[in-house]
C-alpha cells in the first residue's frame, strides 16, 4: 500500500497566503514558517484529506511546470512534502 501523506495538526494551522508565498502559523508548537505557493497548495490539498503521492502528482498537474514528465513531478512534490514534513506540518503514514 502506498505511503499517504496526511496534515499533522490541520486544526493548529493558521494561513495566510499572498500570490505566490504564504506564512503558516502552528499554534501548538508556536513557529512559524514562510511556505511557498506549492507548499500552500500541497497544506490545502492535505487539510481536505490524506493523500498518496501519485494522486497529488495527479491533482497537481496543471499546477507544476509543462516540461516535468511524471517522474519528475514526483520527484518535486516528495521533496516538498518531505520540507513540510521536517517542520513538522505532514506527515507520511
């Protein structure tokens, strides 16, 4: 079964978003961290749901660049999720 990635504390998480970056506050652990516009698509994605990484790929699709193949966009989104992981806003189950 493929990993699902998942909002640690959905209901901790403060947003606020401008055109391309956005400012995430975690009112559990009191950080907070500037997100890119990915990044903020990837939290309001995984506030909705968990989600497998081809999915997100797939959801995503319009989102990232033209001349990434699917690999490649995997690629990118799992070095994303894994920067939202290590400040501890995701996680993979």
């Amino acid at each position: 079964m493929p990993e699902r990635w998942q909002l640690i504390r959905a209901d901790a998480l403060r947003v606020r978003e401008w055109d391309d970056a956005g400012v995430i506050y975690d009112a559990f652990s009191g950080s907070t961290h500037l997100v890119d516009a990915l990044g903020l698509e990837l939290l309001d994605l995984l506030r909705q749901q968990a989600w497998s990484l081809d999915a997100l790929v797939t959801e995503l699709r319009d989102a990232l660049p033209d001349d990434l193949d699917a690999e490649a966009a995997a690629r990118l989104l799992r070095a994303k999720l894994e920067q939202l992981a290590r400040l501890d806003l995701v996680t993979a189950a």
